[in-house]
C-alpha cells in the first residue's frame, strides 16, 4: 500500500504521551513505521471521530502502546500536584486554581 496519499487525506491521533521532545530539533517525534499508518487510528480531515467515546480513545493508546487515563479518578488537581511535591495555592486561591469561583 502507498502510504503518501494516507498521510495527505487522513489526520492521525496519538495521545500526548507518545511523542518525543527533540530539543536540539525544537519539535515533538512520533516513531510510527509508514507501513503501519494504514492501521493508525485516525479520520479523514473532514469528517473528525468523536474523541469523547472511550472505546475510540482505548483504541489510541492501544495502538501507540500508551496507557488510558482513568477517567473515574476523583481526586483534585490539588491532590495530584500534592503527590508530585507541587505546593499547592491557599485554599482561597486554590478555588480560582481548579476552575472554581
């Protein structure tokens, strides 16, 4: 199969995770072997999926062997910088921080 025209008329997910930084280069690196874009997932530049359907997003990460977020997680950003050793704002800030007024 011709993969030049696949990578003309066709758009291709990746999740954020499966690039690489090329500071020398100052350009992200996504490492897919041509002859596997035809099974890439992926739409036609006009007519986009829905990124919201886990089953499509599954398929993603499967595909470029990254793991899923867990979209059922409850707890804040907060908690995740917390875990990271991120200091975290007051808590009349950290309402205006997380999206909250």
């Amino acid at each position: 199969m011709d993969t030049t025209d696949l990578t003309r008329e066709q758009l291709f997910a990746a999740p954020w995770s499966a690039p690489t930084l090329d500071t020398a280069q100052e350009r992200f690196t996504l490492k897919v072997p041509n002859d596997s874009l035809a099974d890439a997932p992926g739409s036609d530049k006009d007519q986009w999926p829905t990124v919201a359907d886990t089953s499509w997003a599954s398929g993603v990460h499967k595909f470029h062997g990254t793991e899923a977020p867990d979209m059922n997680r409850t707890e804040t950003l907060s908690d995740r910088l917390s875990k990271h050793g991120v200091p975290t704002p007051g808590r009349a800030d950290r309402r205006v921080f997380e999206g909250q007024r």
